[in-house]
C-alpha cells in the first residue's frame, strides 16, 4: 500500500482516536510497530481562529513519519485552508474524519453527517485535492444507519475526488461503538473499490489483526483500544502475518516502555498534563493483569510522578510474570475507540 509516494511497509497501523492519539504516544507506536500514525482530530474551524490548544494538537515529532494530521469540519473552504495549514507543518499527509458520531460534531453538519451527501462530499473532496500537494484521506463509518449504508457512494466519490486512501469503520453512525463491526460489509467494499481500504472495528489482537487482512483483502487494518490494552500489537501482528512467532514482551520489554513513555510525555507536557496522560496510559497498560484493579485505584490516586512511575515499574515487573492472556479476547473500552 502507498499513501502518495510513501511505501507503507506492513498492514497494521494505529488508528486516530481523540484524546488519545498524542504525539508522544505516536511517537512511541511508531516505534513499537505501527505501519504510521494518524492524529487526533483537529478543527478547521479553530485552525481558522488560531486556536493556541488547536494548534499545539498539530505538532509532531520527525519520529513519526509517516505521519497524518486528521481534521474535521463541515465548510469546504475552512477545510482546504486546513489542509493547507498541514501541509505547511510538513505532514506527509492530511486525514478528514467523516466517522466521528458525537452529536456536537454532527450536529453541525461535519463528522459522519458530511457522508449523508455523496455528491456534496465529492466537491469539497475534490476542493481539498486540489488545494494541497500531499495527499488527502479519509475515514468514513458504513453508512448513516442501517437503513442508508452508502460507504459505497462515499467510497466512488472519494475515487473521483482523487483521494489517496479510505478507512472504514464497520459500524454506521447510529451504531456509535455499540454492536459489532460489519466485516462482511468492509470486505465487499474492498472487492469493489479503486483505492485502498483501511479496515477498521473489534480487533482486539493480533491474531484477528491477521485474519481481518488475509480474509477480507483489505489494504490495512487500524487497530484502537487494543493497543492501549496491548502496546507490542503491531509488531506481534506483523510477525504472525510474515510466518514468525514472537516471544511476549517481558517484564523488562513493559519497563522500557513506560521509561521511555514518561520521558515523551514530560517533553511535550507540563507537570499536570503529563500526569494526567501517565494515568490514563498505565491503567490501560494494566487491564487484565494479576492486581489490576487494585493498581488502577492507586494510579488515580497517586499525586507524585516519581511514586507513580516507580509504582508502575514494579506492577509490571511482578505481574507480567504471572499473566493470563486469555484476557486480550475480552471486551475492553466498548464505549469508543473502535
């Protein structure tokens, strides 16, 4: 698969997902696998005000390239300026969200709300092609609802726009998180469309990351809450996928992580920032451990980095040596984060 020129070398990337994907937890899925990297969503409306928080959401590192700056919005020329705003950062390409289902979002027309008009999509589509030498994708959802599922419309539109490449969440904007993603659905869409299809929805490991490719031909899959359950699921898919088995990650492998995570978050965050994404992060990290709920109630409790770090480092080393992994086929974060 390509995005533009850029060779993408692998099939499993880290999907964009809204106060979450950060750079410093970019940076650190890059280097733990993830094919590339995608942002959070960015407003083209608060790029067009200046937005100082809007503006800081669009920094990245050169350690996440290839690297995706996502927007959303629902006017066609605030949209190509953002575009442009983008390519002036250096991006090596510019994401639209057409999947987002957050009523403050498609209530205003932009998110999944813009698919609801193939036709009206394919002009700004069209627009924002021509308005940046980058490339522009897109991720989409099925459809509205059950009763108007026109990913194929979107997908034929996107096509004549001159889109690079577009990810498909199996699930339709009525549907939010809640059921289960339409595979089936994704991978017709792939037997029929004229650029790649990301895939996306339900994968929890990397076995499924696997199948998901091999059976439904998709070009990638964007894995979410399952690399914040399990942060080695990109190069545990990758590995499967070429024939190898990988060792699991050791206690020593989770330490590193979380040393190296701390570091990039302390260099992109204040005191406060920092510890609230540390919180977040391992108890994520955590779920499913021997002690994990009684860690995750120390987690949110501590208010001293170092205590809290130093806590982290000596829950994994003791828990990852006495780990079931039957719990990475459990449901985890249903509420979001595909």
């Amino acid at each position: 698969m390509k995005i533009g020129a850029i060779s993408i070398d692998h099939p499993f990337v880290l999907a964009p997902m809204a106060g979450i994907t950060n750079s410093p937890y970019r940076r650190l899925m890059r280097g733990l696998g993830s094919a590339f990297v995608v942002s959070e969503l960015v407003s083209a409306n608060g790029l067009e005000y200046a937005s100082q928080r809007t503006l800081d959401l669009l920094q990245f590192n050169e350690e996440e390239r290839p690297v995706g700056l996502q927007i959303f919005g629902e006017d066609e020329e605030r949209l190509c300026r953002a575009a442009k705003v983008i390519e002036a950062k250096g991006a090596d390409f510019v994401d639209l969200n057409l999947g987002c289902p957050v009523p403050k979002v498609v209530k205003k027309g932009a998110g999944s709300a813009m698919c609801r008009d193939p036709i009206g999509l394919g002009k700004i589509l069209t627009a924002m092609v021509k308005s940046v030498s980058i490339p522009v994708t897109i991720k989409i959802r099925t459809g509205w609802d059950s009763q108007t599922r026109n990913a194929h419309e979107v997908i034929q539109a996107a096509t004549d726009a001159g889109v690079a490449i577009v990810g498909v969440h199996g699930r339709t904007r009525a549907q939010g998180y809640s059921g289960v993603a339409d595979w089936d659905f994704i991978g017709d869409l792939k037997a029929k469309a004229k650029i790649p299809i990301i895939g996306n929805g339900d994968i929890l490991t990397a076995t499924q990351a696997v199948e998901k490719v091999k059976i439904y031909g998709v070009d990638a899959v964007y894995i979410g809450r399952a690399a914040l359950r399990n942060p080695f699921i990109f190069e545990q898919a990758r590995a499967i996928y070429n024939g190898r088995t990988l060792a699991l990650p050791d206690s020593d492998r989770y330490v590193s992580l979380l040393i190296k995570q701390r570091a990039l978050l302390s260099e992109s965050y204040d005191a406060r920032m920092s510890m609230i994404h540390s919180k977040k992060f391992l108890s994520w990290y955590s779920s499913g451990f021997p002690g994990c709920h009684e860690f995750r109630k120390k987690v949110f409790t501590s208010e001293d980095p170092a205590q809290l770090w130093e806590m982290a480092e000596n829950f994994f080393r003791v828990s990852t040596e006495n780990r079931d992994l039957s719990f990475l086929n459990q449901p985890f974060l249903m509420g979001g984060h595909g």
